[in-house]
C-alpha cells in the first residue's frame, strides 16, 4: 500500500468519527429538548387524576349550627324590691332579698351571631324569716348575639322575657311576668365546650298576695342584677 492511499484512508477515518460524534450530541441534545418540552404533572395534579375528579374536595364549613345546653350558678341582687317590702312592721322587714340558686338552659346557636333558647332558674332569698324556704323560680325565653372576633373567646348581648313565682317551700304566692338585658362573655375551652359569665338587669313584676305573717303585699315592681357563670356543650345539628 502506498503513503498516498494511507494518507487517504487515515483522514477517512478521522472524518467518520467527526461525523459520528456530531450525531451522538445531537441526539443528545434533541432528546433533552424533548423532555423539557413535556411539562411534569405536579403534585395537586397528581393528586387530582389518583382521586378520579379535577378540584379538590372543599373544606368542611367553619361555621354550622348547634344544639347548646348547660348549667349555671347564679347569684341575685336585688337593687329595690319595690311594693312587695312597703310593710311597715317593727323592725322593717323585706321578704324579698338578695340571694343564689341554679339555672338549666338549652338552645340552637345558628350558623350565624344568635343564639335562642329557654332556662328555667331555681334561686334561695333571703325573706328576714316570714318564709322558711324562700324559693324564686323564673321561666324565660333567651336570646344572644355574639361579637365574632375570630378567637376562643366572644363577647355578648343578651336579653328575654319571661315569668316568675314566689313563695314559701316551693309554693306560688305571687307571680308575674319579667323581663332582662345584659352582656357577657363566652369563652370555649374544648371543641364542645364553652364557659362563660354574664351580668343581667332583670325587672320582675309581682301579683299582690298576703305572706304566711298575714301581711298584705301590694303588687309592684322589684329590681334584680343577675349574675351567671355558665358551663354549656354544643352538639352540631
């Protein structure tokens, strides 16, 4: 073989393996190029297409209404018992006085501010010894509005009618309808349950009735601040 013809066949060579790494990086890079073309599916989606559906499940609403039920101790002041202690005796006497008992509640707190309920109260006074059990009993109708403040605890108004009986050992000497305002605040511990306490005005209108003494009491109006420390359980409806 001649030099000429190596010479020939040497740079042949030299050109095919040219040729043939141009080709390979090409590929290369055409494949990448590829790839990088083809968007790669993200997590929600992924996500999505596994749960068969295009949008996510929504959230469970944060507001539903519930069935709210409790207990409270409560103490009663009263301010002025009005007619019903216009006796005059010697020494003065009052057979409505300041005093303490219990209160049951149930109700519907709605999806929104309100609450309505009813409450039946049971409330010891002191009755300067003509009563031997001086027993207040209240029936009401209750409403709350609560301010929202987007924290455990929530301030609110408060205010009902009702009516009321009064006597010795569980009897009914005098009666009459009532009515109260106030504002407290509620505070939830668990997830279900809530504290909370409560200031009330409460005006209650008493029946004119003779007490066990004998006495007359002419009908009138007393005046009583109310104080409530509650403990209730919601239930969602």
């Amino acid at each position: 073989m001649t030099s000429g013809t190596r010479s020939a066949r040497t740079l042949s060579i030299r050109w095919a393996r040219r040729i043939f790494g141009f080709a390979i990086g090409g590929a290369i890079v055409g494949f990448g190029s590829g790839a990088a073309a083809q968007p790669f599916p993200s997590t929600n989606e992924s996500w999505k297409n596994d749960l068969g559906t295009s949008e996510a499940p929504a959230p469970p609403p944060l507001h539903v209404p519930y069935l709210q039920y409790g207990v409270a101790l409560t103490a009663e002041f009263v301010a002025a018992a009005g007619k019903i202690c216009a006796v005059v005796t010697d020494p003065p006497t009052c057979i409505l006085g300041s005093g303490g008992g219990v209160a049951v509640r149930v109700g519907k707190r709605t999806a929104g501010p309100w609450y309505f309920g009813a409450a039946y109260e049971l409330s010891k006074h002191d009755a300067s010894k003509i009563y031997r059990l001086a027993i207040l009993q209240q029936v009401r109708a209750e409403t709350r509005y609560y301010v929202d403040t987007g924290r455990d605890v929530e301030p609110f108004a408060l205010g009902g009618i009702g009516a009321i009986g009064y006597g010795n050992e569980w009897g009914i000497d005098t009666f009459g309808p009532m009515a109260f305002l106030g504002a407290g605040l509620e505070a939830q511990i668990t997830r279900r349950t809530v504290v909370g306490v409560a200031l009330t005005y409460r005006s209650l209108y008493f029946t004119a009735f003779s007490d066990t003494s004998g006495s007359h009491r002419d009908n009138g109006i007393a005046s009583i601040f109310g104080l409530d420390i509650l403990l209730e359980q919601r239930d969602p409806l």
